[in-house]
C-alpha cells in the first residue's frame, strides 16, 4: 500500500497540501518538487462564531459546566501531547476553573487518566467524550482558552475553529500549527509544561483576553 501511495503522488501532475509544512513533508517524504504541490488551507463553517452569550450559558448549565474551563478538543492519543496540558493545569494554583477534554478515546490513552490520578485532579478535569458537532461552538465559546498541544498536526482545525469563536488560543510551535496561530495566539514548546502554564496564566489573569 505504501509502494502504491507513493507511486501515485509522483505520478500526479499536482499534489494538494493543507499547509506550508505538510508541503514541506511531502516534499521530503516522496521528493516531489516543491513546486508541483499547492497549499490550500481549510475554511471554517459559519457554525463557528461568536455566540449569544445567554445561549452559551443555558448550554454549558444543561451539560453541569458551572465552572470556568480550559478547552482541548480532539481524540484521546499520544500525538496530542495532552498529559503535558494536564501538568501544566496543575501549577494553576490560582486557577479554581476545570480542564475539559472533548474527544473519543484512540490509543495509548492510559497514561492520560493515570495522570489525572497520580496528580489528584479527578474532580477538576472533565473528560466529555464525543460531541455532536453543533454542540461545538458552544464548547468553544464557553471556554476561557484553548490548548492544542499536539506534537504533529496537519493543520490544527481546533485552533481556526475556536478562533472564529473569538476564544483565546495556545498551541504548540511545532508542525503546522504555528501557520494556523499566526499573531493572534500563544505559542509554547511541547516538551515544557511549564512554558505552556506561563501561556495560560497570562490569558486566565487577564479577563479582556478571555472570551
């Protein structure tokens, strides 16, 4: 199958990317010229904008948010980095909000809930499972910050989708998603919590950066 993959993209006359570094990826990985692969980054739905603030909060009472939250969205696997978002959340000392994480379970995801326990934040960290995809812009809205951590992304449509909602961003200054952050987010280096809690304080102690 990868001998066919790679067969097939050298024999396309054009090789569609969804961002500068998968271009480059692609470029390495099968040695197409650069110039036979265009970038073309995705849209966001007109689902994702900012919301009534009153219909935000008759959502987030319904799903027994009461609380101010962090935000990851995506599945339960090791590339998303998230036992390093875990450990950040726990040097919020002045942070009396809960970390909510929406997605599946994928693989690997042991050490994620055996973090939760070791550091004793059972009653802090939400684990919400799947979500229907109208229920998310009202996650995203709601939400004081989102955090995507991953250590490889082809995009990072988490980070343009809660954007579009007008919630603050962090992400990791690896992969793609620095393209996708630009000037309006954080960056952090994925292998420190520590840098990606000083990101987070600097949004949660600051109300007019919040959504």
């Amino acid at each position: 199958l990868e001998t066919m993959t790679r067969r097939s993209v050298k024999a396309a006359d054009a090789v569609v990317s969804i961002s500068k570094d998968g271009k480059r990826d692609i470029h390495e990985q099968f040695n197409i010229p650069l110039e036979r692969i265009e970038v073309v980054t995705p849209g966001v739905g007109d689902a994702y904008c900012v919301m009534d603030e009153d219909i935000v909060q008759r959502f987030l009472q319904e799903q027994g948010q009461t609380k101010q939250y962090i935000l990851h969205l995506g599945t339960l696997q090791p590339r998303k980095n998230i036992p390093t978002i875990i450990d950040a959340f726990s040097q919020l000392s002045d942070f009396d909000g809960d970390l909510v994480f929406i997605g599946g379970k994928g693989w690997m995801y042991d050490e994620i809930f055996g973090k939760v326990r070791d550091l004793g934040l059972e009653d802090r960290v939400r684990f919400v499972g799947y979500a229907p995809d109208e229920e998310i812009p009202l996650w995203y809205n709601g939400a004081s910050v989102l955090v995507l951590a991953s250590v490889y992304e082809g995009f990072g449509m988490p980070i343009a989708e809660a954007m579009a909602c007008g919630t603050p961003v962090i992400g990791s200054n690896v992969s793609s998603i620095p393209e996708v952050v630009g000037d309006a987010g954080y960056l952090f280096n994925p292998l420190s919590s520590e840098e990606l809690a000083e990101c987070l304080k600097k949004i949660l102690n600051n109300p007019t950066q919040q959504a």
